[in-house]
C-alpha cells in the first residue's frame, strides 16, 4: 500500500467518526484520534498536506486547561458548533480529495 493509501484509510476511519454518535466536539476529536498518524509532509500532493497541516494546527491550537485534557479537545471547546461543523466538513472534503486522486489508481 502506498503511503497515500494509508493516509486514505485514515481519513476514511476519521469520516466514520464524524457519522457516529455524540456531539459534533466529541466526534471530530474522535476523527482526529482516528488520523493521528498522518504525516502532512509525506502526501505526494504537497497541497493536501498543507491543507491537512492547516486544519490540524487550526485545532490544536489552544493549551490543554484541565487536568487529562489535549490539545485537540480544548480547542475543539473554545471553537463555536459552526468552526467545528466546518472542520468536520474540511476533513470530508480532504478524504474526497485524496479519494479523487488516487481513483484512476484503484481503477488499474
């Protein structure tokens, strides 16, 4: 498997989080635990690894403030519903992407 192959399986297992249960905070962190491993550095297109880059600093950007909390969930408390509704739609619209590039790929 190649390594955006992989990143694609993340992203994938991080869009099943964004149509479970909980709320939309609970949900894109869970997305974000599902996506951990991804390197935006090594996507073959550098643009979707900016864009990932982008988005995950854009949610770890606050400091941890209790005890046992990330940086991903205290970001995600600080963000109204609408930024996390859009970061959650960002992470879809990145799986779709990459999905569309790898296509004639998978078609071979």
């Amino acid at each position: 498997m190649s390594i955006d192959g992989y990143f694609l399986s993340k992203l994938s297992a991080g869009v099943g989080c964004l149509v479970g249960l909980g709320d939309i905070r609970m949900r894109v962190e869970a997305a974000f635990t599902a996506m951990i491993t991804i390197r935006p550095e090594q996507f073959s297109n550098p643009e979707i690894g900016d864009r990932y880059k982008e988005l995950f600093d854009r949610c770890t950007s606050h400091a941890a403030e209790i005890h046992g909390e990330g940086t991903i969930r205290a970001t995600l408390r600080h963000m109204s519903d609408e930024d996390v509704s859009e970061v959650a739609h960002k992470i879809f619209e990145l799986h779709n992407w990459l999905l569309s590039e790898r296509a004639p790929e998978a078609l071979m």
